[in-house]
C-alpha cells in the first residue's frame, strides 16, 4: 500500500488498508460456523498472504516457494 505522509493522509491511508482487509477476511469467515480458537491465527495468516498477493497468480508463486522449501525432504515411508 502507498503510504502519503503529509497532512494527515497517511492515517487515513491506513484506515481504509485495514477496513478493506477486514473486509476481505470477514467475507471469508462467514464460511465457518465455528472455529476453534487454536486454528483461528492461521486462517488468519492464509487471509493476510491471499489478500497481500491478491493481483498475482498463486499458482506460480506458491510452487517457487515450494521449491525453495519442500514439504518433504526425505521420505522414510515408501508411499508407492
């Protein structure tokens, strides 16, 4: 978010970056009817990343980070 510092706006700017965050993760919340309050923070952090890279393709993003940080470095269990 662009931060203008003079006059004030800069408040301002903050306000309206939270009111639409909030905003975007409430609509997602209405899906639960109840969530235990152990998982709540991570939903949390799912609704922060999807909203900060809401104009770019997950996709790509989400596979370069897997790359750099596998899920599964070695796997004792032979699954196949």
């Amino acid at each position: 978010m662009k931060i203008i510092k003079c006059l004030g706006i800069q408040s301002k700017m903050n306000d309206i970056g939270i009111e639409s965050f909030w905003g975007y993760a409430k609509t997602r919340l209405v899906r639960f009817r109840s969530m235990d309050k152990k998982t709540f923070h991570l939903h949390l952090k799912e609704y922060e990343f999807k909203f900060n890279h809401r104009g770019g393709d997950l996709s790509k993003f989400i596979v370069k980070i897997l790359k750099k940080f596998p899920l599964f470095r070695s796997c004792p269990i032979n699954y196949f």
